[in-house]
C-alpha cells in the first residue's frame, strides 16, 4: 500500500513543537490534570499539522476512504494517548513515528474492519453475535455513560459557535454508525472541524469513561 504525506517549509519547527510537546506529556504522571492538558495539546497539533499520511485512492472502494481514514485515526489518537511513554525521540521525530503507526499499523487493521463492517448484514445471526459479544457490552456502558453525563460535562463541550455540535451529540451520533460526513452536513460544519474537536474530546475526557466503565463493568 502506498501513501502520500505533504511538506513545507514549516515541517522543520513542526517537529520541534511536537517533540516538545511530547517531551512535556511524559514528564507528568498518568491521569493527572497537567498531563491530560499537554496530551490534548500534543494531539491537536498532530491532527492540525497537515502531515499525517494518507493512503492512495485505489486500495479500497472509494465511498469507504472516508470511514477507514477516521476509523485508523481514531485508533492511532487512542493509542498515542495510551502509549506516548513507548515514543523514542532518539529513533525517530515525532511525526515519523506516529505516520509509522499509521501506514504500517492503523491503515491496515481499518480496512478489513470497516469491509466487513459493510458485509455484516450478510452474515448468519449466530456468527454476528459470537464476533461481537465481546464488545458490545463496552460499547453500550460508554454509551450509557454519555447519554447520562452524570456530571454534565460531555453537552457542556461543544463546538465554537455551535452548541447544538457538543460531545455528548457527536458521540452518540459516531456510535450509533453515523459517517462524519452525514454528522457534517446535519450540523453545516466543515467535516474536519467535527472529527478534529471530536477526536480532542476523546483524548480530554478517555480517563472519565475508563473510570465509568470500570466502575460498570466491576
């Protein structure tokens, strides 16, 4: 599979920034306030920079680009927020290493997922339930815990001018299966600027639907 990453002149003090950043996160310990700040902070300029990779049109259908680019994003975001203490900067700057997980890691485990995604109507109903039973549990208390907002917190967080655009909106609207190029257009919002805040929310408020579901589930 191939890929395709731009560049500018401004590639150089980028990097600089994210190493810094990156730097910064890893010096706070785990789920303390100063380390979610530099860890929302590191994310939203890697997903702003302009030069995460992406794959070549031709690989898959092209009314699926889309969804398997957000689906290996999100996981690549998720994984950053989990596993920065694994980011070596004497190997390799920041942006190869996350454009690294994302070509070789993330891309290839969104593809198959989203295809069968699409032809999971087509499979018998036993076979559906034995592939998701393990998560649909998971996915149904972080739901839970969204449409609760037990401490009002998810509506509260909503897009610059668009408070009808608030996490709590979005989230349910990305679990229920809704593309974000539908969510785009609901709410007259450029598509990026939807995925970007939502991705940030993410990274913000992961450790609060952890401790729900941890909760929940013990």
């Amino acid at each position: 599979m191939e890929f395709q990453m731009s560049h500018s002149a401004s590639y150089e003090p980028m990097q600089e920034q994210l190493l810094q950043l990156a730097t910064i996160v890893k010096q706070y310990p785990p789920l303390t306030q100063a380390r979610k700040l530099a860890l929302t902070k590191l994310i939203n300029t890697i997903v702003c920079s302009g030069k995460l990779c992406h794959p070549q049109s031709g690989q898959f259908p092209a009314n699926l680009y889309e969804e398997i680019y957000n689906e290996a994003l999100q996981e690549l975001l998720l994984y950053i927020c989990q596993n920065i203490h694994k980011y070596d900067a004497t190997r390799a700057s920041v942006m190869t290493w996350v454009n690294f997980l994302l070509e070789r890691r993330f891309f290839p485990e969104a593809i198959p997922k989203i295809l069968n995604r699409q032809s999971i109507t087509q499979l018998p109903d036993q076979d559906i339930l034995a592939s998701v039973e393990e998560t649909i549990s998971l996915i149904e208390v972080v739901r839970e815990c969204i449409e609760l907002d037990p401490d009002n917190i998810f509506k509260k967080k909503h897009i610059e001018n668009y408070p009808q655009a608030n996490f709590q909106t979005l989230a349910l609207r990305r679990i229920s299966g809704k593309s974000w190029k539908d969510i785009s257009a609901e709410f007259e919002i450029k598509l990026q600027t939807v995925s970007s805040f939502y991705y940030r929310c993410v990274t913000e408020f992961a450790p609060r639907l952890k401790e729900y579901c941890s909760n929940d589930i013990n």
